[in-house]
C-alpha cells in the first residue's frame, strides 16, 4: 500500500534519511525499529507530508502522496501520538469524536458521541469515562482514549508512534494486545514506530530496522530472531557492543 523510493531528508547538514527503501503491504502491520535520532519520526512524518523529502518518492497506492488532495488522503490515516495529545479542554468522548464533527462529512453530534462511546468501549473504557477530561484519566486509559481516537472513523491506514512509552509492563501489553486486535479486525495497514521489543513481538507482521537514516534489514518478524545482520541483532538483544555506536 505504501512505497518508499530512495527517500532522503536532511536538516542542515544532518542527513536524516539516506536513502529510505521501504514497501509496507496493505493489511499488514509493519514495524520500524531503530534507536533515538535514527529518523523513525522523520520517516513517518514524510509519509504523512507533514516533512518534505528533499529527494525520493513516497507512493500511497502507486499515487505520488506529493500530488494528492490533502483532506482525501489524510481522511484515509488514524494516528495513535506518543504522548497521547489528547485535548485538555475537551472530555473524553470529543477527543474521540474530534474528526467526526469537522470538516465535509460531519457527523450530528449525538451520532458522534454515539461513536465515541462505541469506540470507548472497544478500548476497554465504559461511558463513565466519556465526560471526563484527560487530567482525569491515568496514562493508560489516556493511551486508549488515543487509541479510541485513532480508530473512530475507521481508517484505512494506521499509524502508531512509540504507542506503549510511558506505561508499565501490565498496561504495555494491553495496549499492544489492542493494537493487535483492531488492526486485524478492521483489516487496516499499519505502521509503528518503536524501540519497545515487547511491542515488535506483539503486533509486528513485517519488521524494518532503521539505523543512520537507511533500512538495515526486513522481513517477517519471525525471521527476525534469526537474522544475520549483526545492526539488528545488537539491537533486539540490547547489547552494548556491536556495529551501533551505544554512546552518542
């Protein structure tokens, strides 16, 4: 579904991404792997066309994503951030309904909350939660009301940013249990961005280690234990020597 062609990015002379190759299949899930500053974020921005690429092409069903209309292709993205980016000023269910009440297919706003708490309850959040603000809620339930948000107007394509950072190793898995779950339920393509190994092994379809701005390695993730490219085996067993310089 989407295609990266020798993409690359620089902000002055940091050269981000060198030559980005790279073909997410539709319905899968892939999962970028690769260390802080490796441009994990930057790949998923270009995709997104929130960053330009200074060279390459990025295809969504062989459609340079450049030339397309903007509200029609992002109408086709859900989006989990990283740190849930929830709206303080708004309760539980219309940052879920968010999208739902703008832009050319608003929805009424009873039908909207109605989706919201359908939504909710698909993340494991009663509708005692839909008239709460954020502040009220715990980093996990914040996490699912993102991923509640990601979900509500069933999108095409998903995109996931380091979706269990912050949460404990209990909260982790259920969220990564979630996210495994829709994803598959919804037949959506999904992308995440992660460093969390626990998370990889949990969602991933497809595996792509990113380091120094190119693709090292990719394949199935139960290919990935066995690799023989000596970036991602240092990577996945957290070893501090190796071909990755640890001390940056």
């Amino acid at each position: 579904m989407i295609t990266l062609s020798d993409v690359t990015k620089s902000f002055g002379n940091n050269h981000v991404l060198r030559g980005v190759n790279l073909t997410i299949p539709t319905a899968k899930s892939m999962v970028i792997i690769g260390g802080s500053g490796t441009g994990k974020s930057v790949l998923l921005k270009s995709v997104l066309g929130l960053v330009t690429p200074d060279s390459g092409t990025i295809a969504l069903d062989g459609q340079d994503v450049r030339r397309a209309e903007r509200d029609a292709f992002l109408a086709r993205f859900g989006m989990l951030f990283q740190g849930g980016a929830l709206f303080d000023s708004l309760r539980v269910w219309e940052n879920v309904a968010f999208r739902l009440m703008r832009g050319a297919a608003r929805r009424p706003k009873d039908e909207a909350r109605a989706i919201a708490l359908e939504k909710l309850r698909r993340v494991g959040l009663g509708p005692q939660v839909a008239d709460l603000y954020p502040a009220e809620l715990s980093g996990g339930m914040q996490k699912r009301v993102g991923l509640a948000r990601a979900i509500a107007a069933e999108p095409e394509i998903i995109f996931f940013d380091e979706p269990t950072t912050g949460l404990d190793p209990i909260m982790a898995g259920v969220i990564n249990d979630l996210i495994r779950e829709i994803v598959v339920e919804m037949g959506a393509t999904a992308m995440t961005i992660t460093h969390d190994m626990s998370s990889v092994r949990a969602i991933a379809d497809e595996v792509a280690m990113l380091h120094e701005g190119t693709i090292k390695w990719t394949g199935p993730v139960a290919e990935m234990d066995d690799c023989p490219d000596p970036y991602v085996q240092q990577f996945i067993h957290g070893r501090a020597t190796g071909p990755i310089n640890a001390i940056r």
